[in-house]
C-alpha cells in the first residue's frame, strides 16, 4: 500500500473514531479524550503509571519522556502523558486553528500523534 494510501486510511480511522461531533477535524477535547482513554487502557492494573518501556513502546522519543517526566521518577502519570499529547497536537496545528484537518492529520507531525492514540 501506497504511504499516502496509508496516511488517508489512518486520518479516515482516526476521524471516525474520534470525531463525535463529525465536522471532520480534531479539536483537542477530542484528541485528550482519546488519549485519555488510551492511557487508561495501558495502565489498567499497572498502578496508574507508564514505565518507560511501555513509553518507548508507544513510539514516544527519549526526549519527550525525560520532558515530560516532571517528577523524575521514570514514569509517566496520566498528566505527564496529557503533556506529550498536547505537544504532540500542537506540533500537528501550524495554523494554530484549534483543529486538525484532514491535511494536518496527514502531515508527519499529525501521524506522530495519530500513532499515539491508537
């Protein structure tokens, strides 16, 4: 399959699963909800926390874990993880609109964060 093939079915996935309101972008309620609920499912019986290995296996780079890790304790917490998520989403809006279209959500800043959610 074609990358661009790749990165439509993703967005097209994406935009069905996490935009109730359907207007065809992500604002970043919808993303934090999605991460949340992500987070929640990776950390069901770990006591609420991302070791780094499960950090790392998530695609997040060394870099966004040590910033993110406020307390140092080489986990994330669920507001640590919202931090990277965040991040993440504001990287993926050069327009600084609020939302993510379709062609932001294709863009390698918006598949990073796609990657994150699913």
């Amino acid at each position: 399959m074609p990358v661009g093939a790749a990165a439509d079915e993703s967005v097209a996935a994406a935009l069905k699963a996490w935009d109730p309101d359907k207007d065809g972008t992500l604002d970043l309620a919808e993303v934090k909800k999605a991460a949340e609920a992500k987070f929640d499912r990776l950390v069901k019986d770990k006591g609420g926390v991302l070791d780094r290995k499960a950090a790392l296996g998530l695609g997040l780079r060394k870099a966004e874990i040590r910033h993110a890790d406020r307390d140092n304790d080489d986990t994330l917490d669920k507001a640590e993880f919202m931090s990277i998520v965040e991040a993440r989403f504001k990287a993926a809006n050069p327009d600084a609109d609020g939302t993510l279209d379709a062609k932001e959500l294709k863009s390698k800043a918006g598949q990073a964060l796609l990657r994150l959610l699913k």
